[in-house]
C-alpha cells in the first residue's frame, strides 16, 4: 500500500484516488470479500498528516458520494465538484447502508490524530450542523488507535474527527467507502 503514497504531491494533507488503484490491492480485495462481502468500494482517499501538511478536523459526518458525472435525480444534491472530482449528497437512507474501511500505513497512538468517532452517532441520521457537538457530547468521545497494518470498518455516517499530529510523524491512510447499492437514474 505505500506505494500509493509514492508520488505524494508536497503540502497536500490528503487526496481523492482512482478507485481502481486502491481496489486492485490484494489486502483491499481480499478484506472487502471477508468483512462485507455484500459491498462494493465506491471511492477512495489517501490521508497523510505530516509536517507541512497537518489539520485538525472538527466533529463532522460524510454526507456525500463521489459519482462518474452529474444527473438530476430526485432525492439526490446539492452538488459540489472536489478536486476535478463530482461529489452529491445522496439522500440519507443510501448513506445509512453504507460503510467505510480505513488501512493505516503507520502507528496511530495518542499523539498522532488518532481518529475520534461518537458510538452510536451513526444511528441519528444526519444530524444538524448546530447539533453535532451536543450529539457528540451525548454520544462520547472513543479514540481509534492503531498499529500499522490495523483496519478500521466502521459506519459511514458515524460522527468523527481528529487533531492535528505531533511534528516529525507521519499518518497515512488510505480510506475507502463501500456500497451495496446501484444508484438511480443512470448515476454511477
């Protein structure tokens, strides 16, 4: 997997892939069969927090798709275009189904913007802006660390965030959302 990160552009924290890419690998094959057989990767992500390239991001959901070209379907927008890349917001049934896998190339403690996600968040549907920091107070706070080679799965819609990570290391991911579902109205 890290030759994923080989040709990094210097400064970006994190970057939308060619799905194929990222699927073609035999750990994502052969994980995806295992753990949701029934699912699909739908669009892929590489992350690396590194000096230089280092954000913190506030409690927040994935609420859009990454699809071929814009159609106008019902149910289905606003619309926003995210590096050459077209993005909807699918409606919310579509995203509850949904699941996202995580690959960590490098050790993820404490000092190292582990990822924070709100248990059972992902069961409210979408929640509103004002609302995400009193649901995630409600729902707590667990800490998602991680040896290199560990995988998270977890609910796409799950409320997350993470703080910036300590200088001199590095937090590369390659994320990866599945779906069951074909898309309406010729959107794929």
């Amino acid at each position: 997997m890290a030759e994923l990160f080989a040709d990094w552009p210097a400064g970006r924290p994190g970057q939308r892939i060619d799905l194929a890419r990222a699927a073609a690998l035999s750990g994502v094959r052969r994980l995806i069969a295992d753990q949701a057989p029934a699912m699909r990767p739908v669009r892929a992500l590489l992350f690396d927090k590194a000096d230089g390239a280092n954000w913190a991001l506030a409690w927040h959901q994935d609420r859009t798709i990454e699809v071929a070209e814009r159609r106008e379907v019902a149910g289905f927008g606003p619309w926003t275009v995210k590096r050459g890349r077209v993005h909807v917001a699918p409606p919310v049934a579509l995203l509850e189904r949904m699941a996202t896998v995580r690959f960590h190339l490098d050790p993820v403690d404490a000092d190292n913007a582990p990822l924070l996600v709100a248990p059972g968040s992902h069961r409210l549907g979408l929640i509103p802006e004002a609302s995400i920091e009193a649901v995630a107070a409600d729902c707590g706070e667990a800490m998602c660390l991680a040896e290199a080679g560990s995988v998270w799965l977890y609910r796409t819609l799950i409320l997350h965030g993470s703080a910036r990570s300590r200088p001199e290391r590095h937090r590369r991911v390659l994320q990866i959302d599945l779906s069951a579902e074909d898309l309406p109205g010729g959107l794929r």
